[in-house]
C-alpha cells in the first residue's frame, strides 16, 4: 500500500512539473510577445513572411559560418522555410563594442533600418541598458496574397549592407472571416545587436540559438520579470543565475516557434498563443507517457 501511495506521490510530482513549465511559458508568451495591431485578443504576433537568410558579423569567418548555419538549423527544426546560401540577408546578428553608439550611427546614417519603430519605442531599447539590443522591421500584408497591404515604399537593407527604397503597390485582401483577419504583421527584417562584455564564455551554439529565437519572434528581450531558466531567452538576463543559463534552446523555445507558424499567419493573438500552448501542452503530454 504504501509503495502504491509513493507511486502516486512521485506521479503527482510530475504533473505538477509539467503545468509549471506551460505556466512559465505562458507567462513568457504573454508578458514578452511584442503584439502588432490591436490588443491581446485583437492584435497579431508578427512573423517572418519570407524564408530565413541569416547574415551574422563581427565574428572570425568561422564563427560567422557556425552561427549561420545554426540559425539555419533551428529554422529548419522549427519547420520554417529557409532561403537558398547566396540570399538576400533578413535576419541580422551583430556583435558591438557599445550598443548605445552603434545604434545612434545607425539612426544618424541608415535611420530606414528603424522605420517600423516609434520615437518612444526607439527611446526605451536605447535606455534598456544592454547588452542586447533587438528590434524588427514590420509591413501590414494582405493575407490572401502575401504581399504588403498598403502603397508606397520603403528603406531596406541590400546584399552590400546599404540602405535602398523598395517600391510596393497596394493589395487588397478578398478574406472575409470573424476569425481570420484580411492582413497580417510581416517581419521583413529583423537586427540584433550584442555588446562584446556579455560573449565571456558564451559558445557559438548558444549564441546562434538566442539569435534564432529573439529573431524569428518578435519579443521584448529586456525582462522586467526573470525568464524561464531552462529558455536560451534567460542567456543574457541578469534576473537568471549564471550557473542556471541554458546551453542550447530547450523544447520549449522550439514548440514556440512551431506553434507561432504553423497557425495561419492571418489570425488573431489570441489563437497564435493558444496554437503554441497547445504544442508545447501536447509534447509535454508525450514525454511524460513514454517516461
């Protein structure tokens, strides 16, 4: 008898394992997912509406290669479509000596790289304090065609780093439905900077997987509250132990990114966030009936 009440002792202690791991990520999804357009049940996470085509610098040219192909690789294990090698770069990783400076040069020179943001919101990542700087260039697009919503232009980032003006004309959506929206928020570029203090015993894996996952999701990678420590988000944040800092992204990191593309991209936040807890609930679910 008593065997039996230990076995549901040590069963119960898995569960509760289990529900505080979706809790985390929950919290995570909610409190740190940037949402575009609207409210929390209105509004959209924004995602990649072209295939990934990493460009990482400020590294050795090896380590540039390792980087990329690992960004490569979650992208792929993360069921995302990834461009050809010799592509036109939309994710962009940079390591910097001082992330204040390199983004004042940036607004005073190639200020386009900054057009999805507002004044206010430019202001709060340069007060931040570091070491991570992180933010998207974004397009409201019709969701029957891919293509941007609206007309007009704007900058862009070339092959050679330079800034140009890419043309677009406008494209109305035919979508009529209460639970798909006629557009989505499509992240056209995304840049992450990191100062060079925070790399001390950092591994190229681990580097490419923070990269990966603050990239391919549009998130506030400044937490007010501590991250999940087994999530690569918890690398850089001094609210998680150092001893605690993960070595790869976890499970977790991977079912978030599944789940945010494999929804339909023209949804509202609410069912994205229910599409990733669901894949995070299922797989968990399944380890703990093969353990």
């Amino acid at each position: 008898m008593a065997t039996k009440d230990a076995n549901k002792e040590s069963e119960d202690i898995v569960v509760i394992g289990q529900q505080t791991k979706v809790e985390q990520l929950q919290n995570l999804i909610t409190n740190q997912f940037k949402i575009s357009g609207g409210g929390k049940q209105t509004g959209q996470y924004a995602r990649f509406a072209a295939p990934i085509c990493p460009s990482v610098g400020g590294f050795s040219d090896k380590q540039k290669l390792e980087i990329e192909n690992r960004i490569r690789e979650v992208a792929l294990l993360a069921e995302l479509p990834i461009a050809a090698k010799k592509c036109r770069p939309n994710l962009f990783v940079a390591v910097v000596a001082d992330g204040v400076e390199e983004i004042a040069m940036l607004r005073k020179k190639r200020g386009g790289v900054f057009s999805s943001l507002t004044h206010s919101q430019r202001d709060k990542m340069v007060l931040s304090g570091g070491p991570v700087y992180s933010w998207k260039s974004s397009q409201r697009m019709a969701s029957d065609s891919g293509t941007d919503a609206r007309a007009g232009s704007y900058s862009v980032v070339g092959d050679d780093g330079n800034l140009g003006v890419m043309s677009f004309g406008g494209q109305r959506s035919h979508v009529k439905s209460k639970i798909k929206k006629t557009t989505f928020t499509g992240i056209s570029y995304s840049y992450l900077l990191i100062e060079s203090r925070a790399l001390t015993g950092v591994s190229p894996t681990q580097l490419a997987d923070y990269a990966s996952v603050a990239s391919l999701i549009d998130i506030d990678v400044n937490f007010d509250t501590a991250p999940p420590a087994s999530s690569i988000l918890s690398l850089f944040s001094d609210l998680v132990d150092d001893q605690s800092k993960p070595q790869n992204l976890s499970n977790g990191d991977l079912l978030m990114l599944r789940g945010l593309y494999k929804v339909p991209a023209n949804v509202k936040a609410s069912l994205q966030r229910s599409a990733m807890l669901h894949a995070i609930e299922q797989s968990l679910a399944s380890d703990e009936k093969a353990d």
